[in-house]
C-alpha cells in the first residue's frame, strides 16, 4: 500500500519532522559529515523535509535522503503484533550550518 501525500495536503514543518534520531552513528554522522538523522512523516516527501528543517532551524539543506522501515514482529505473552512502519530522512546540511539539539 502506497502512503503518497494527496494532493491538497499541506504538513506544517513541525508534522513533517517527528523526532530527532540522536545515536552513536548519527552522532558520528553530524559531527563529520554535518548530516542529521530525523524521523520524519510516512507521508512527507523530500521537498517537505528540506522546507521543513530549513524553517525549524534556520539552516541551509544540501541533501536529502529517506528510507522506508517496516515494522518488526513482536511477541506479548502468547500474542503476536507488530512494531509500525516509519520513515527516516537524512540531512546533509551547508558546510557553514549546525544545529545543536542539546
């Protein structure tokens, strides 16, 4: 099932960026090559992304990239169930730009 934004659907840059993703890799990446990891909205397209942290921040964007992750099957007691399928973006930012999270 396709989850493509239809049209007349407008996301505020705050329903595009759901959460930052704050790890030891994506540390790693925002430190050396100055690109942030976000979870962003199934349905928000590169375009929202980039408007998106160039409005939260103010910072000049270089590169998007978004992967599709699905939901993992898990077990409570004797039922099965299923993690959610989420969307994660990439930001490559301007040579000159940071953002600080902490």
């Amino acid at each position: 099932m396709s989850k493509i934004a239809k049209p007349g659907i407008v996301l505020e840059p705050h329903q595009v960026i759901l959460r930052p993703l704050v790890t030891e890799k994506g540390t790693h990446h925002a430190e050396r090559y100055n690109a942030y990891q976000f979870e962003v909205a199934m349905i928000a397209t590169k375009d929202d992304i980039r408007k998106a942290v160039s409005e939260l921040w103010g910072v000049r964007v270089a590169a998007v990239r978004t992967q599709l992750y699905k939901g993992k099957p898990r077990r409570f007691k004797t039922k099965m169930g299923h993690t959610r399928d989420w969307k994660k973006a990439i930001v490559k930012l301007h040579d000159e730009d940071r953002i600080s999270f902490f």
